[in-house]
C-alpha cells in the first residue's frame, strides 16, 4: 500500500481519474477510480496478483469512466521512459550522464526500469507527446542508451506497470520503487532540449560517395539508378522508407540479400539525416533487408526499369507508418490436401460428412472432426508435456455454402454413441459457460456466429456478456492441465468452485464479414485470436447437390462408444489421465518450431500481427495429440507423423491468419477507411462509382478523395472517367487493381 501510495503522489492528483488495467485481463478487473481512492482497491489488486495477473495503470488520467484511448485522454503530471532489460540504477545514472534532468521517481520493474519527471502543473496530452517522442528520439540517438529504451513507450494512452506488485514474466520479481523525491518538479520549457526542431545534419558532397564494393552487374546497376533518385528520411521514417527500398532492390529487381546490403548501406549513409547505421543497434539493415524478402508483395525480378515511388500524399497529418510497414505474405493459397488425410477415427468422420453433406465442405468437415475427437479424449488423454485436447477452432464460409452440415454431424454421432452429454449449444454468459463445466466438465460448444465473439471481445461496455465469455475462454484454455477457480460472489452460497482439468472445446462457424469486419488492434492482441484455429473457406461456395440420408457408421459409433467408456482412472472430479509418449524425432520438431514461432514473433515485433504466433506451438501439440488419438485411441504415442501434421498444420493456419487478418485490421482511423473501401470494391464486382461509393460509405467526400487517392499511389485502386451517352457528362468512377496496400 506504501509503495502505491508513494507512487500516486508523483504521477497523479488525488481527484485524477485512474485506469487500473491487467495484463492478463481475464485474471482481474479493469477498474477506473479516483488517484486518492486507490487505497480501497489494494486488497483486490492483490489477489489478482497473486492469481496471475500483472497490474498496470494508465500514467495518464482520464476523462470519463471506461475510457482507454488516446481520445479519453486530456492531460497529465508526468513525463516518462521506459527502460528494458537495463538495471534501474543504470538507468538512473546514464541519463545523468547525458545531461536529462534527474527523475522524480525510478521504478524497478522487475526486467527494467520506469523513469518519471514530474510538472509543475497539469500539461496538455500533445505536449506531454510531444516530449516524450523527443526523449525518446534522444535516447535512441545516443549509444549508451539506445538498446534499452522503449521507443513505443510514448501514445498518451500508455499504461505501465504498478510497484509493489510481482512482475510475473519469469523469472518473477516484484516492482518496487527505487527511489522517489515529489519535490523534483519540472516547467515542460526544462525539455525543450529534446523538443526543439533539429536542423539537418549538413552532408559535405564528398562524403555522398557510395561505400566501396565489388564491380556491380546489371542488376545491381538498375538498383543503384533507382536509389539514386529515391529521396532519403528524417527521423520518424527511415526504416519505412528503406524498407520499401529494400523491397524493390531484393524483390521486385531480383538482388540476393548479399548484393543489395552494400547498394542500401551507401543509400543510408547519403540521404537519411541522420543514417539508420549508427541509429539503430547493428544489423538494423540486414533486417529491414530479410524483411523485405519475406514479405514483399510482387513476384522477384517484375521491375524492368528503374523507377522511384510515388510520393506519399499530404493527408493532413494522417500518420500512415502502419500502413506502409504492414507486413503480409504473397497470397492465399488453397488448403493443402496433405492435411485431410488423417488416420482413424478423424479420417472416417471427415469421409462421412463428405458422403453426405448438400455441399461438401471437406476442410469444414475435417475442423468439425478435430474438435469431436478433442471432446471424446478430453481429460482421459494427455502428453509428457502435459499437453491437453482443449481446442478452439473456427469455421469460415459464406453464408449458405454448407457451414451447418459438420456441426450437426457431430451431435449425431454423439447421441448415436450415448454421449450427448458431452456437447452444449451455444455460451450465453461467462458465469452460465462456467456453471456448465462445474456439472460436466468437459464440454463442446458448437456454435453459429462465432465471429460475434471475437469481433466484439473488445468493446465491453457495449457487449460486456459477450467481453466476460471471452476472458472466461482465456482463463479456461491455460487451466486444462490444472484447476480453473471460479469467481466468486458475496450473495451466493459457498462463492466459487474449483474445476479439475476443464475442457471447453469449441466449434464455431461464422461467415467472413462478422468475422473480420471491425477488427481492432485490441481484438487482435487480446490474446482469443491467437488461440483459434481458423479454417477459412471463403469464396469456396460449391453446387449443391441432392444426396440420400445415410446412417452414421457403426465403426464411428463404436469408437466414440469406446471413448465415453474409457476411464484411465481418478472418477470425473479429477481424473487421471493416459500420458501418451513422445518420440526423440517428434521432440525433435517441436524444439525447432519453438525457435521458428520465436522468429516469426520477433521479425513481427512492431506489429499487432505477432501475437498471432503466441499460441502456435501449443495449439501444434493438441493438434498432434489429436492426431495420435485418432490413430490409434488405445496406445497412442506422438511420433514425427504425428508431429509433422500438428506442427505443419498449425503454422499453415497462422501465416494464412496473418494475412487475412493483417488485410482487415486498421492501424488507424485513415487505414480504415481504405479497408473499407476495399471490401465494397469486392463485393460490387471490383469496381464502383464515385456517388455510389460515397452513399456506402457515408462518410465526407474530402475524406474518400484522400483515402482513394492514397490508394491510387499504392497500386490498390485504378481512378477513372465515364461519359454517360445520353447526359455527356463525366462521371467519377474506382476499380480494384491491386491487392495490398
């Protein structure tokens, strides 16, 4: 309580409104409460802790209750940075050192350090940002400080870590506070050092010779003539600007990486002021250079003369960095047939529900046959690793290309088999999904609209049954190898109960819109997205056919029958579970994806996009799990087959994810409107009118003239005139050319 309160008193006033956040939010309760008032929340907070969560609070009061936005926002008491991996004290001392005032108060994080300076007096949001970016390019600018610093600990919105709570990122530590002085007040004119306009660093002709490399070829002679012509960056857009000359030299002219470092080097150091070599840590170049390669959007080797970009238009101050950095694969490709062919008991069901399906959807019927298997050997099979079935899995397809037909195969098959016990339609509240799994603590729900939840999981305050249901999914998927605690209420009898190894497995199906339309940055990063396996078959709509009603096998009855009856041991408050062994070889091909969903984590630092990769690895290994049951339900074992498939799938299913997700989420309030844009193009046969757009769209004129003019200068959008024969008047019309932008 000392610490919170000691805290408070140099980053807020008694009467500022505080917005108390954890991190994970399904272990407590984001609150919002007066600065002086935080004493009546302490014994709460605690608790949380020390279930799991980690506290946060945001260093910025705000304006109404449930507001954590950057528009909820007005002002503050505090400038900050934020240090990782730096010990405090060092931070303390190396920011002395280069002549930043003293700190107000230096928090120990547990893996860092936080640095305050507190104002004299309440300052508005814009010039609080507009020191913090100042402090922070700084930082970034000097060596001593420069692999430490948080460049992205700067949006008003920002929420950091409260002291005297455990920092539970192992190893764990508590935060405290290192030291404080509420005297050490500072005019927001003591950081003008850092605010002021820097002028241009004066480059002397001489030095704008290339650095020196082996005689060039064609190519690399086509590169050099296009950067030649490129205009560098100032701070703030270096890296996207190199980024997209990286592109063109590695993808689009065709250079290998070794040949287009030096040609992106000598670039550097001639037209960015000042150069990303010295700015950033080393190899930032290799980087951006592997990045390019990754992800660039056009087949190697299309560009045939050298040309420049386009510039980027002047919005009005619209910041379209997101924009131009996002990062998505070449295309979409269909789902690889390797995947269908599963052994046993998945493979009959998917044969079954092909046979007799009115439109056969065998990558539906495959996802739908993953869960019935991930219910049947629900806590009665388990790994070394202490892996579990509990799955969350999503069905994607147009609205009547044949969603339902595997959702009701698998409640036939459980009825048939006398285990309808087992399945459960529909969540209608966290508490009722709760209560379900006290009683039977194993479950599938099947459910239609699935998209609905995850759409909606981050606008609480509008759909806050919805918002409860998904933290109770959160909580749930990490406690089926363990005990989920329930909440617990004053006015019910005995508070909450205890569930040994809870398995919620889900099966939803949705149509593409109500799944990807209004995807925010919070839905993509509150952690639901990354542990549902998406199986997308949009714009796979096939003939309808007629076909006989046909019984359920008595091999697929037989085996589900098996299942229910198979009990390893312990009775059903907390059973023991069969633990299938794991080959060297498939051991193996764990170790190595591990170190590939790092990498793919880390190339993908800067963007939303990367927590996508959390779970992969976890959901690899139900899959596998799966898999083995499915072969072979009474001696299973994780082999490299097993391995290959899990693994192989679940990585197919994320860098598929990532790129439709990475196509419908907007960076910022521009971005999305030209997604917006972009899907009433495609649903209208690629092209529209100007006044047809803009009814659609309902948004002002001057807005959709600067989203489809950006979209013009990306290659997204073709803009053109029409005459009309009888009135001989132009008239404005869009067609879709490109894909990403």
């Amino acid at each position: 309580m000392k610490q919170l309160q000691e805290y408070a008193s140099i980053v807020w006033e008694p009467e500022d409104l505080v917005e108390i956040r954890p991190l994970q939010p399904w272990q407590g309760q984001r609150v919002w409460t007066k600065a002086g008032d935080l004493g009546d929340h302490v014994q709460r907070m605690q608790a949380e802790n020390e279930r799991g969560a980690d506290l946060f609070a945001g260093v910025l009061p705000r304006t109404k209750d449930g507001g954590g936005t950057a528009d909820d926002v007005a002002g503050g008491h505090v400038i900050w940075a934020d240090f990782d991996h730096c010990e405090p004290e060092e931070a303390a001392e190396l920011t002395g050192k280069l002549g930043v005032p003293m700190p107000s108060m230096v928090v120990a994080t547990g893996h860092g350090a936080h640095l305050f300076w507190r104002l004299e007096s309440f300052t508005p949001k814009e010039e609080i940002y507009k020191i913090v970016c100042g402090l922070i390019s700084f930082l970034l600018d000097k060596k001593e400080t420069q692999n430490y610093i948080d460049k992205s600990a700067k949006d008003p919105a920002r929420i950091l870590r409260l002291p005297g709570f455990v920092n539970h990122k192992p190893p764990a530590a508590r935060a405290r506070i290192l030291c404080s002085d509420s005297s050490l007040r500072y005019k927001p004119s003591d950081f003008d050092a850092y605010t002021a306009k820097r002028e241009p660093k004066k480059v002397p002709v001489a030095a704008k010779q290339p650095i020196a490399y082996a005689p060039i070829g064609e190519a690399e002679r086509r590169a050099k003539a296009y950067l030649d012509k490129m205009d560098g960056s100032s701070e703030g857009g270096r890296t996207n600007t190199a980024f997209r000359a990286a592109c063109v030299m590695v993808n689009d002219i065709g250079l290998s990486e070794a040949q287009a470092l030096p040609l992106l080097e000598a670039w550097d150091a001639t037209a960015n002021v000042p150069p990303i070599v010295g700015s950033y840590p080393d190899g930032e170049l290799q980087k951006i250079i592997c990045n390019a390669k990754r992800y660039a959007k056009k087949p190697g080797g299309c560009l045939n003369t050298p040309k420049a970009t386009a510039p980027t238009p002047d919005l009005g101050g619209v910041d379209l960095s997101g924009i131009l950095s996002k990062q998505t694969l070449d295309k979409l490709e269909p789902f690889p047939s390797k995947y269908l062919d599963v052994p046993g008991f998945i493979g009959e069901v998917t044969e079954y529900n092909s046979a007799t399906a009115p439109k056969e959807q065998p990558v539906l019927a495959l996802a739908a046959a993953i869960a019935l298997q991930g219910i049947l050997c629900a806590r009665k099979l388990t790994d070394e690793a202490g892996t579990r079935s509990n799955l969350y899995i999503c069905g994607v397809a147009a609205s009547g290309a044949g969603k339902d037909h595997a959702r009701q195969i698998n409640k036939r098959i459980l009825l048939e088999a006398g285990i309808s016990h087992l399945q459960a339609e529909g969540i209608k509240s966290g508490s009722g999904l709760v209560n379900a799994l006290v009683t039977q603590p194993a479950l599938l729900f099947q459910i239609d609209e699935y998209g609905r939840f995850i759409k909606t999981a981050n606008n609480h305050g509008k759909n806050p049954h919805i918002y409860e249901i998904i933290s109770k999914l959160l909580g749930l998927y990490s406690s089926s190898g363990d005990v989920y605690e329930s909440d617990r209420y004053a006015d019910r009898d005995a508070g909450g109960k205890q569930i040994h190894t809870p398995h919620a497995i889900l099966y939803g199906t949705t149509v593409p819109r109500s799944l990807y339309e209004g995807l925010s940055e919070e839905s993509v990063t509150d952690g639901f997205l990354s542990r549902t396996l998406i199986f997308d078959v949009d714009g796979n709509n096939p003939l309808r056919r007629r076909v006989k009603t046909s019984p359920v096998p008595q091999s697929i009855i037989d085996r589900a029958k098996w299942w229910g009856d198979y009990n390893p041991g312990g009775g059903n408050l907390n059973p023991e579970a069969h633990v299938a062994p794991i080959t060297a070889k498939a051991d193996a091909i764990a170790t190595e994806f591990i170190e590939i969903e790092h990498r793919e984590q880390e190339t993908m630092k800067d963007s939303p996009l990367a927590t996508l990769w959390t779970r992969t690895a976890q959901n690899a290994d139900k899959l596998a799990l799966i898999y083995a049951a499915s072969r072979d339900a009474e001696s299973p074992v994780i082999d490299a087959e097993a391995a290959r498939w899990g693994y192989g799938l679940a990585e197919w299913l994320t860098r598929r994810m990532v790129t439709i997700i990475g196509d419908n989420v907007a960076d910022n309030p521009f971005h999305g409107v030209c997604l917006k844009i972009k899907r009433i193009l495609q649903r209208s046969g690629g092209e529209m009118g100007r006044s047809k757009l803009l009814r659609k769209l309902k948004i002002r004129s001057r807005e959709l003239d600067e989203a489809v003019n950006y979209m013009s200068e990306n290659g997204t959008v073709q803009i053109y005139t029409t005459e009309s024969n009888e009135t001989h008047r132009a008239s404005i019309s869009y067609k879709i050319v490109g894909g990403n932008f």
